[in-house]
C-alpha cells in the first residue's frame, strides 16, 4: 500500500492487485517483474561450439570414408598454414609502413630542429612535427569511424569470442583492413601505443575469415567451399591467427601457443596445440624471411624473428666482472615485482576511471567528439615530447672510447641500431641529449637504449620520462584509435629496471650488476603488473631475449607482480571487458558458490516447441521471442494425474510444480496472443476460418494409427491450440518431456527454405535438407523479420526430429553449481537443459546465468532464504 501513494484510488487498486495470487496475475498477464541490476549486458550472444549430431551430421559421417578424412585433415593443415603466412604478410606490411612514415617524420623535424636550433625558430620545428602527428592521427580516427571494433588493441575482443562470446564485427574483413591500416598511422603519428597488439587481432581476423573462403564486408570475395562452417571450427583458426599473432610481433611460436592456451581459448584439445604452433612458426619466418631479405639484402638468412627484437644480452669481454644476474639480484627482482604490481595496479584503476568517463560523457555524443578527443591526446602528446626534450633533457659527454665503469658512450663498438638512435637536440657539439633519444625514437629503438647501453641516462631524466610515459600513455589506452599496449608498457617499465640499476650503482656501490637485465626486469614487472599475465608471457620475453638463463627471474617476477597487482583489480583486458558488459567466463567457481544447485541458477520459464509444429506457431514463437535455442517437448499425457498429486515417483523436483504452472500459463496466453503478428494479414484470416470451422477429427482406425505412427516418432502437438476454459488444470498443465534441442538458426532455415508438409500427409514426405543446405547461410542466417513467409500456408506442419540436437548435454537440478560450471566451459557450451529424473525440462542454463555477477546475486539470495 505503501507503494502506491498517490492517492485513494491507486491505493484502491494496488490493493486490488496485490491481493491476488502469483498464478492468477500470471494468468491475467499482470506480473511484474523487476529489472535485474546484473553488470553483463544480455545482448551480447553466444557461439555454439557444441556440435549438433543430428541426421544431416550423421549423413556425412556415413558418406566419409577414411580417404575423405584424411583429405579433410589435410586441408585443415594446409589453412592452418596459410593463416600462418597470411599474418606473417600483414605483420610486414604494418611493419613496413611504419618505418617509413617514420623515418620522413624524424628526418624532417630532425633537419628543422638543427636548424632552427641555431635560427631561433624551434616553434616552426613544433609545428612541422604537429603536422605529422596530427595528420596520420586523424586517419587512424577516421578509419576507427568506419569499424569501431577497430579501436584498441582487440585483445580483450579476441579474448571473449575464444571465451564464446559473439562481439558483433570483431573477425570482419573490413575490420582487419581498418585495423592494420588505423595502428601504422597510430604509430607513426607518435601516440605512446605500439603495433604489437593489434597483430594479434588481425591474425585472428586472418584465422576466421580466411577458412570460410568469403567475406560480408566485400561480397564478391564468394567461393563455394561448404567445409568449416560451423562455430567450433571457426573457434579452432581464431585460435590459431591469435597465437600467429603473438609469434610475429614477437618472434615468439612457442609464446604465440601459450597465449592462446592462457589468455584466449577456454576450450582446448590436444590436436589443436600441434596445429597452433604450426601456424605460429610459420608467420614468425613468415616475417622473418622478408623483413632480413627487405633490410639486409641477404634473402634466407633469418635474422630479424619479429617485429619487436630485444637483441642479445651480452657483458663486455673486458668487464670479467660482470654476470648478466646472481643469486644476490632475485631479492632486488622480487621488490621490483612488487612495485611492478603495484605500478600496474595504479596504471589500470586510473584507465579504467578515464574509460568509464568516456563511457559516460564521449561515447553517448556524436561520433566527430571521438576524433577530437584523438586529436586532443595527439596535441598534448608531441608538445609534452618536445618541451620535454629541449627542457629536461641532459647534454651528456659522447667518447670515443668505452671506459671500465661503463659511464660512457662509444659510438663506434655501439650496434648499427642502437648507435643510430642517438639525439644531439639542443645539445652542443659532442654531446646528446639523453631525454631526445628516448623520445624522438621509435618505442623499439628507445627500448633497446634502455636494454643495452650503460650510463646514458640520468636518474632525473629516468624518472621524468617513466613519469609522462606512464601518464600519456594510460591517457591514450582507449582512444578512437587502433592501439596497443605491450611495447608502451615494456618501454615504461624498462625505463623503471633501468632507474633502478643506476640507483643500485650509485647509491649502494653494486657495480658488478648489469643494467640491461635490470632494464628487462622492469619492463617484465610493469607488463606483468598491467596485464596480469605469467606463462605466456614468460616465454615470449624468453624467447625474445634468446637467453634461456633469464627464465627464473622473468618468472619469479612475473608471479610477484601478477599476486601484487590482483590484491588491487584486474588485469587491463579482463577491465575493460567487464566495462562492456561482456558475460566472460572465468576458469572456475568459488568454493562458496557450490552452496547453490543447477535449480537456483536456471531459467524456469521456457519458450519451446513440439517435435511437429504449425509455421504459424513457429512464427509467432521466433518473432516474439529472443531466444537462440529451444526445448523439443512433448506433454507427459500418462503421467498427469501422479504429476499433479505430486508424486515424487513422477517428478522428483515437486517445488517446481508452482513455477513450472506459471510459466506454461504465461507461455499459453503470449502465444495465444501472438498470433495476430503473422506477417500476412490474408493468411491470418484462413487462419481464422480454418479454427472457426474446424471440427473435432473422427475416431481413426488404431491400426491406421500405428501405421502413421512409423513415421511420426513423436505425438503430432501443436503450440498454437490455445487454453479451452473448459480444460482443467491437468489438461492446462501437463509435464513437458524432453526430447532435443532445436537452434533459432535451424528454424529459419527451415521456414526460409520451406521444408513442411501438410496434415493430410506423413512427416515422410517433409523435404530433407543437407548439412550443407543447413550451414550455407553461416554465419549470418537470416532474420526472421526479413523472411517473405506469404507463399506459406501457416497451417503447414514442419517436423523438426530430423534437425534437432537429439542428445545434448543436461544437467539435473540438484546439480552443484561448480559441476555445472565445469561441464559448461570445458565443452564449450551454449544451452544446458535441466532435466529432471523422469525426462521432464524444468529449466535451461545460459552462459548468463554463470557470470560472477549473477552467481553472486543468487547467492545473495540463498543467504537471504536461508
């Protein structure tokens, strides 16, 4: 009453409203339910990886033999390969243009700088590199307008489609071109984010696309090639295109496996891990055959593995004190995971801040403000770069020869790559200003300063760089443009191992140490402490040391930072996956959470279908509901009377009687309903005639019916006989039987391509279609809002038996939740039917109702009845 408050009458008739039970306002259609406050957003769909073994799957197996076996394992190798190269040829094409764009930017600003250094006219030499930027930042923004997905990294993107999550867009061609194209201008624009990460998105794009021989963005890109069509499939090449990723940004196969195993896929087999590595080796030599052969001219030698080369760790012959680490550094490694963790955990809480005000108060304005805030950033960005190398910087003294302590530079025993990099801005003659060659660098070339060269850099400018690098590039991590994550967050942290090994040497008199490790330890412990990853990345820095005896620190610090960091948040990814909503899956359940049964988490009320269904019915239920999958039922007539007694013989779940009354009622009254939206208003008034001069059928013969019975597996049931009010409550309410599992998808092909037939006629004479004929609108079926059903009669009957998943997995009730949970994501599923001890369908679980946020809430709930 309390509710109401708005005067004698409202109050009137709350009370009036109140007063009635559950099962007369669900039978009046007058329930309200109230609005879950869970985080996961329900739009976002889920893939089936769960195969559909029904008659058209067991015709192929019938017809394959083990010739045609072998060839199809055979072709699956050959895409696995291709998919390899195809990356491979896209991380040189990124690679390629960003060198280029860069060079002309450095070249020229470089010459403006010297310049006008001694003219007085540096703010030309601002505006000229103002030009650059600006200009390549805003192709990167546009072509971000054109593919949204496109924007960031797409790990977090890959990361929920291999967890089964269906992100609209993410493995589209178009997607890819926006992608590799949008990071070379994001690079060579300046913004502090790194070509890295996208790779492995845009192998991903390559694992998906390049098997199904077709494109949705660009039509005429169509082959017929029936083969891999399926979800589960397709999940095995992203798979693979994301690990090749990995590879050739990093020269990493092996990594490039693990990420794929730690960081992607949640369902794993062991045939797939050959094929992954295999895909991973052939887009590391891939690039590394064309980029050694494009920048060395010696085609075949192999000496560039990824697109980002840590180069060899090595102490000077002369210095025979000198180890690369001891015993004594992994108390000084462990700190620095510690701070690493830390640092991480800062890094992501003030990301995760500016993500949710963009959210808030960007993305909601028109898509123009996304450009602007781009540009904003790119602005900020390169005045901060230059201001900061002509003020901050330090002229240090370059000498011809290397001294014993290392404090100096020798520019001829130096490396062609490191050696080049050097910036004398704003420096007099021989000297170099140590703050420029950080910053009027490519990230890979600073990285390797930081990495290789001893004393070049001053405490103060160390600090001060860590300090904008930290700052401008969590500010540009989610941005309208593509971008990664790893090389800003190697380059940050190195700086840091970097700022720490000169401390060491300072302050504490360690000499002997060597700075380059301290350097990669830091990038290790600021990676590790931003994307929280362990073994995967592990072995990538390993490999991309090619320095096995740095796997115990790398290790030992990663986990350090990893259980540092998750004291504060999450990783970067798994953030800004639960900003969007998306209903990710963890590894497993909490312990607490086996408190609850399949019976508490499952959604009671249910839209199903009979084994032979009108296309009315059919209709109506696809274009009422949003369901991807629906129970084959069919009504337990010879158990009604112990059903409604409550015998336990019959139903062992008797508390679902109550619900399950409520559900079948609303479900009689929406279809009941429903059925004035068929799209044909001439065949709705056939309808209408045919049910008004329908009359009740005649006895038939029993032997005739047990001859039509051989071909109707299932009682002939039809959803759209509404409710008589002469029926009774068993006749209202009869238990549902379960039989399949039919997929939206299916039901649409099935209307679209006309398989039914009619009453006068056995379900033999229904038309039977292929498995081919069934996947080939994969993977965009169409709507059933676009079909043209005029030419149907909707009092067709289409049996559905043939078509449906005769035996998918199900659960019992009093299934505990971690065992529901287990089953779910190690298969890889999308439904899971609850079924009771007599075959009855009391439920179905979703991937949403295994989110951590909704667990926890019905949790909340058992406490509460408790």
């Amino acid at each position: 009453m309390a509710r109401c408050g708005a005067g004698l009458c409202c109050c009137c008739c709350c009370g009036e409203r109140e007063s009635r039970t559950p099962e007369e306002l669900t039978i009046l259609g007058e329930t309200h339910e109230e609005e879950d406050e869970i985080l996961p957003r329900k739009d976002y769909e889920s893939l089936d990886y769960d195969r559909c073994i029904n008659d058209p799957y067991l015709e192929i197996l019938e017809s394959m033999d083990k010739k045609k076996a072998q060839r199809y394992e055979a072709v699956k190798w050959v895409l696995v390969f291709a998919i390899g190269v195809c990356t491979g040829l896209v991380g040189l094409f990124v690679d390629f243009f960003v060198r280029l764009f860069t060079q002309l930017k450095f070249q020229v600003v470089q010459s403006s700088v010297e310049e006008c250094t001694e003219k007085g006219c540096l703010a030309l030499s601002l505006l000229e590199l103002l030009g650059f930027n600006l200009t390549f930042v805003f192709l990167a923004s546009l072509l971000v307008l054109i593919q949204p997905v496109a924007a960031g990294s797409g790990i977090p993107e890959i990361k929920c489609y291999l967890n089964g999550v269906k992100v609209p867009g993410v493995v589209r061609l178009r997607t890819l071109v926006c992608k590799a194209t949008g990071v070379l201008f994001s690079v060579a624009g300046g913004l502090f984010v790194g070509k890295e990460g996208p790779m492995i998105h845009s192998g991903a794009v390559m694992g998906a696309g390049l098997p199904q021989f077709q494109s949705i963005s660009w039509r005429k890109i169509q082959f017929n090639f029936p083969y891999f069509r399926s979800d589960r499939d397709k999940r095995d090449f992203v798979s693979a295109g994301a690990a090749a990723g990995v590879a050739a940004a990093f020269g990493a196969p092996i990594g490039g496996t693990l990420f794929s195993l730690e960081e992607g896929s949640s369902f794993w087999n062991q045939g797939l891990t050959w094929k992954v590595l295999f895909c991973s080796m052939a887009a590391t030599f891939t690039l590394n055959f064309f980029r050694s052969g494009i920048q060395f001219g010696s085609w075949g030698s192999f000496q560039l593995p990824g697109l980002l080369n840590f180069g060899e760790f090595k102490c000077s012959e002369s210095d025979k004190k000198c180890h690369l680490w001891t015993a004594v550094d992994l108390g000084f490694f462990i700190l620095m995971g510690i701070v690493g963790g830390l640092l991480g955990a800062t890094f992501n809480c003030l990301n995760k801040r500016l993500a949710k005000y963009r959210m808030r108060n960007v993305h909601p304005k028109p898509k123009l403000v996304r450009v602007l805030e781009s540009l904003l950033v790119s602005l900020t960005t390169t005045v901060t770069v230059f201001v900061a190398s002509m003020v901050l910087g330090e002229c240090r003294q370059m000498s011809s020869s290397r001294h014993s302590g290392n404090d100096t530079l020798s520019l001829q025993d130096l490396s062609e790559d490191v050696n080049s990099s050097i910036k004398t801005f704003f420096c007099p003659n021989e000297t170099y200003n140590d703050m420029a060659t950080l910053f009027f660098n490519p990230q890979e070339s600073a990285i390797l300063q930081l990495f290789h060269q001893d004393g070049t850099f001053s405490p103060v400018t160390l600090s001060l760089f860590f300090l904008l690098y930290f700052l401008l590039s969590c500010w540009t991590y989610g941005i309208s443009v593509p971008s990664g994550l790893f090389v800003p967050s190697l380059l940050c942290g190195a700086a840091f191992g970097r700022l720490v090994a000169n401390l060491l040497k300072s302050y504490i008199g360690l000499d002997h140490i060597y700075s380059g490790t301290f350097a990669l330890i830091g990038a290790a412990a600021f990676l590790g402490g931003v994307v929280r990853m362990t073994i995967s990345l592990t072995v990538i820095l390993i490999e991309s040391t090619n320095e096995i005896t740095y796997g115990l620190p790398i290790m030992i610090t990663l986990m350090v930072a990893k259980w540092t960091g998750d004291f504060f948040n999450k990783g970067i990814y798994d953030i800004h996956v639960n900003l969007r909503g998306v209903p990710l899956l963890e590894w497993e359940t909490g312990v607490e959470m086996d408190k609850l049964r399949a019976s508490d988490i499952m959604e009671p009320n249910l839209t199903y279908v009979y084994p032979h269904t009108r296309i009315q019915s059919l209709v109506s239920i696809l274009r009422t509901t949003v369901h991807h999958a629906f129970p084959v039922v069919t009504e337990n007539r010879g158990n009604e009377r112990e059903f409604m007694k409550g015998n336990q013989l019959i139903s062992n779940n008797i508390k679902f009687k109550k619900s399950s009354i409520l559900t079948r009622a609303g479900e009689q009254r929406k279809r009941s309903q429903s059925m004035k939206s068929y799209p044909s208003s001439e065949l709705r008034n056939m309808c209408d005639e045919h049910i008004a001069t329908e009359e009740p059928p005649e006895k038939e013969d029993l032997l005739q019916q047990m001859l039509e019975r051989r071909y109707t597996p299932y009682p002939s049931l039809y959803p759209d006989q509404s409710p008589s009010e002469e029926w009774t409550m068993e006749e209202r309410f009869r238990p549902l039987t379960f039989h399949g599992l039919i997929l939206r998808s299916q039901l649409v092909t099935l209307l679209d391509r006309g398989v039914c037939y009619s009453e006068s006629q056995s379900s033999a004479s229904q038309p039977r279609l292929s498995h081919a004929e069934m996947s080939e609108d994969y993977p965009r079926y169409p709507d059933i809002h676009d079909l043209d059903l005029t030419l149907l009669n909707p009092r067709m009957i289409v049996d559905v038996t043939p078509y449906m998943n005769p035996s998918p997995f199900t659960v019992s009730p009093n299934t505990h939740v971690s065992q529901v949970f287990n089953l779910f994501r190690t298969m890889g599923l999308r439904h899971l039917p609850v079924v009771n001890a007599v075959g009855e369908v009391v439920g179905i679980i979703t991937r949403h109702n295994l989110t951590h946020e909704f667990l926890q809430a019905r949790l909340r709930q058992h406490y509460q009845t408790i």
